[in-house]
C-alpha cells in the first residue's frame, strides 16, 4: 500500500493531481482544500495517501497532512460515507472545524459539504464524538494547540459558538474559546456569558 508520496508537481486538473517520483507518475484524487494549497507544476510536494484498491482499480486519495487523512479515514467507517463524501466534507471543512464540529455536535456545519443532507450529518457528528478525540485539536488564540473537550449539550455553547463565527472568528477559534469559556463560568453558565469570556480568550 502507498501511504505517502513525495515528489514534483507534473500536472494538476480539476480534482487529481500527478505526482512525478522518480520518473513515475502517480494519478492522486484529492479534495478542493488539498488542491488550492498545492504548489505549482515543477514544485516539490509531499501528500499522504489513502490508498484503496478495487476489483478494476486501485485509486490514491491525498492529503497535505496526515490528519486529514485520518479523518478521511475515520469519516467512511460512518454509515452512508463513503470516499467521494468524506472528500467532499473535507474540502468544505478544515480537519480542525470538523472536529469542532463533532465535538459541538453540530450538524449543520457538516451539512454545508456537496452530497450531504441533514441525516448524514447527524451520523457524522454522532458516530465520531466517541471514536475521534485523540485527532481532534483545536485552533486555540495565539496559534497553539490543544485538545477539543466535547461541550456540554444544550443551546448555550452552541449559540456562544454561532455568535463568534458570526463576528468572524474562524469556527474552530470559536468553539475552543467557548470550550475554555465553559471552563472558567461553568456548565450551566449562559450563552451571553459565554461569549463574553469568550471574547476574553480570543483577544488574549
């Protein structure tokens, strides 16, 4: 099985990318993401690569971190997904704001990808909380990692979280500064005090 490649850009097209290796080109599907963040024809890159073989064929599926193909990974053990979907909600979400989006249960983020309706999300985001906390950081302010803690249930973190995005905090900035929030106020703690702490975390 080939799980990374590293060479030089020969061609790239709508949705799969050649990479030369030693004079062997490698035909890759990767998603929207991926391929705005690939570096012109002739550059060097590395993907790591999800490598599935068929009865008539063997595709490469990759990624510019191994993250992401471990969420590739894990979003196709969740009924109904399979590569083309799991591609799809890759190339809409970040695999940060995936995994903020599975810690927050909220399934309306997950349901922006092509090709998913709202029972899809719904398993995504339920299906993952308890199989992925080991890959899911968090952007928190000032550029460190840490642990995405699943929020208490309820509208409250949610809507602290939707009030952030909405003053244009990226959604994974949001969702660990309500998380640290909650942390701080309480469980029970209200939405607007939430967001207020929130905006503490953010700026700090």
């Amino acid at each position: 099985m080939i799980g990374k490649l590293k060479g030089r850009i020969d061609s790239i097209s709508s949705n799969t990318v050649i990479v030369d290796v030693g004079g062997v080109g490698y035909e890759v599907t990767v998603g929207s993401r991926t391929l705005t963040s690939l570096p012109p024809a002739g550059e060097a890159v590395t993907l790591a690569v999800d490598t599935h073989v068929r009865e008539d064929e063997i595709r490469l599926y990759g990624f510019t971190t191994e993250h992401e193909r471990a969420w590739f990974r894990a979003l196709q053990s969740v009924q109904g997904v399979g590569a083309k979907v799991a591609l799809a909600v890759l190339g809409t979400l970040s695999a940060t704001d995936l995994a903020n989006a599975v810690a927050l249960q909220d399934k309306s983020l997950v349901a922006r990808a092509p090709g998913v309706g709202p029972k899809v999300a719904a398993r995504i985001v339920a299906e993952l909380k308890d199989k992925m906390p080991q890959l899911a950081p968090a952007i928190r302010a000032g550029g460190g990692l840490a642990p995405v803690t699943a929020l208490p249930e309820g509208l409250a973190a949610t809507d602290a979280v939707s009030a952030l995005t909405n003053l244009g905090y990226a959604h994974g900035e949001a969702a660990a500064a309500v998380s640290a929030a909650i942390g701080k106020a309480g469980r029970e703690a209200r939405a607007e005090e939430l967001i207020r702490l929130g905006l503490k975390e953010l700026a700090q």
